[in-house]
C-alpha cells in the first residue's frame, strides 16, 4: 500500500509517500480502504512535535478515515467487509490506502452519506457540537460570535449554530472567508484585520453583547470577544491559533459570564457514551441533509504536504481531505 510518512519531525513539505506494508487487524480491529482522510489542525502539530499528543517518527500522520471495511478481526461481530464506514485512527495512521481502526471507533454510514462529507465530523463539527451544545448550552434565539469562522472548525460552529437556532455572528480575517460563512448561514459578518471587534461585536447585538462567544483563535482577539459578552454568556475556549491568551479575570466579574474550556480529544476517553452520541447525532444531521460539510479542497496522497501548509498559513477555508 502508499502511505504519507513523517519520517522525522519537521514542516510538511518534509512528508513522503512510501510503500508500505497493508496491516493486519488485531482483535477487536477493523482494516478500512481509505476513501477520504481530513486534515486538521492538531495533525500540523503533530508533525513539528508541537502537540499534547505524541506520536515518534516514523508515522503515518492522520487521526480519522471514512471508506469501506475490507478485513474484520477477531471478536467484531457488528461490522463485516464491504461496509461503508467511519472512524477514529487512533492519532496517526489515516494518511494511507489502508488505516486500522478499533471496531468501538467506528460508525457505519448510510449510501447517502459521502466520504469526504463524513470524514473529520468529529473534529470540526463534533468539536462545534460539543462545545456549542453540551459545554455552552446554547438556546435558540441566542446570538453567538465565532471567531476564526472561516477555518474548518469555526465554519463548523458556523454551521452547528444556525442548526441550533442561534443568531451567528461570523468573525474572521478576510473577505473571502467571510462570503463563505454568510453562504453557510452566518447572520453578521465581522472582518477582525480591518473592524474593530469588541465595537462591531456590541453593535450587532444591539448593546447587548453576545450570549456565547466560539474562541478557536486566542490570542489578542479573546479578550476583544470577551468585552462584547453578554451579561451571564458563555466564552468556550476550543483553540489559540493566533496564541495563548492572558484574560483579566475581572472582566468575568463584571460581566457575571463564564470561561468554559473545550478538550473534545479528552472528552471521548472520559466520557465515550457522550462521545458515541454526538458522533451519531452528526451523522443523522448529514445524511437528513440538515448539515452539509463545506469541502474546499481534496489532495492526493502525494499533495498531504500542501494541504497541511494550507491550513498552517491559514489559507485553508473550510474542510480539507486527503483522498487516497
């Protein structure tokens, strides 16, 4: 089989494609021809030795795969070959023609549910979900802002929201990022590099400030959304791709709101049931077609190095795949 390899920690221009041996599955163990893999933040880390998860080269970088089952290991017996599915890698391994999963991480998808639209659920819109619904308790009729709406997991958060009933307030650095979120539903649009954003945030909601605030972006933009919270809101930390962040606590004070950190990869070792449930939850939205994936770009194995450059210079928008 071709895999993507890290073969020592680096940027991705340094990723190769090699010949691999096709594993065998263990006990508990389904092997799955991989349709489509998403490329995520978390995986550019990774390869650079910048994440809370590790993983020692030589790696096939990749923690999710959607495809078909080809081999079932001893003790499956709900899933059989031929089967359309998705699922977990673990952290590494879905860069290839071929990925093992255990059968517990996987879920089996409808003919109508597209690879590419399927894959990655769990880390952008399960991240959304999670955090929208479960972390921050979301009502509808509530106005939420997003920051870095235009990557993959803030045009998820985009997308859970309207799906929710809120009032979406869409926040990202450019133009073209933006005309995309208001494609997806968002109701307001703030450009961060040229409006301010605390000002802009509190005027879209008629003073009253944003009643959940979706922070995939840190840096010197969280305090600014912080300022334009609502009185008792929800500020869900989900990521720092422009830094950690210092608050001023006293501003929670004053504005009597909450800081809620949001740690999906750790939730679905605590607390799996819930982990399986939003996993299912997201499937029903994209096959009911409640929910439609933004793809806006699919790479062969040979161009992984470009994708996961794409979404390190922040020029990715929306959801991005390997397609084997």
């Amino acid at each position: 089989m071709k895999a993507v390899v890290c073969s020592s920690f680096g940027p991705p221009e340094n990723l190769i494609v090699e010949d691999a041996d096709r594993p065998s599955p263990g006990e508990g163990q389904v092997l799955i021809e991989v349709k489509a893999a998403p490329v995520t933040f978390p995986d550019t880390l990774m390869i650079e030795d910048k994440y809370q998860f590790k993983a020692a080269p030589p790696y096939v970088p990749g923690g999710e795969a959607a495809g078909l089952i080809v081999e079932v290991g001893a003790g499956v017996d709900a899933l059989e070959t031929g089967m359309r599915v998705v699922g977990s890698t673990g952290i590494t391994g879905a860069y290839a023609t071929y990925a093992l999963a255990n059968a517990a991480d996987v879920r089996v998808l409808p003919e109508s549910a597209g690879f590419a639209e399927s894959t990655g659920l769990m880390y952008a819109h399960g991240t959304a979900y999670y955090a929208i619904k479960h972390r921050g308790e979301l009502k509808a009729g509530e106005t939420m802002l997003v920051l870095g709406a235009g990557g993959n997991v803030g045009l998820a958060a985009v997308e859970i929201g309207k799906l929710m009933g809120a009032r979406v307030i869409a926040a990202a650095s450019n133009d073209e990022k933006l005309a995309l979120c208001r494609e997806r539903g968002a109701d307001d649009t703030i450009n961060y590099a040229t409006e301010n954003l605390k000002e802009r945030a509190k005027e879209l909601s008629n003073g009253k400030g944003c009643d959940v605030v979706f922070d995939g972006v840190g840096g010197d933009y969280a305090e600014s959304a912080l300022r334009a919270i609502a009185w008792g809101g929800r500020f869900l930390v989900v990521g720092f791709t422009a830094g950690i962040p210092k608050i001023p606590l006293n501003l929670t004070l004053l504005k009597s709101c909450q800081i809620v950190g949001v740690f999906l990869g750790a939730m679905t070792t605590k607390e799996p049931e819930l982990a399986a449930e939003i996993q299912d939850d997201l499937i029903g939205f994209t096959t009911s077609g409640e929910l439609k994936p933004h793809i806006s770009a699919r790479y062969g194995l040979d161009g992984a190095g470009e994708a996961m450059r794409s979404l390190m210079d922040r020029q990715a928008v929306g959801k991005v795949v390997i397609e084997p």
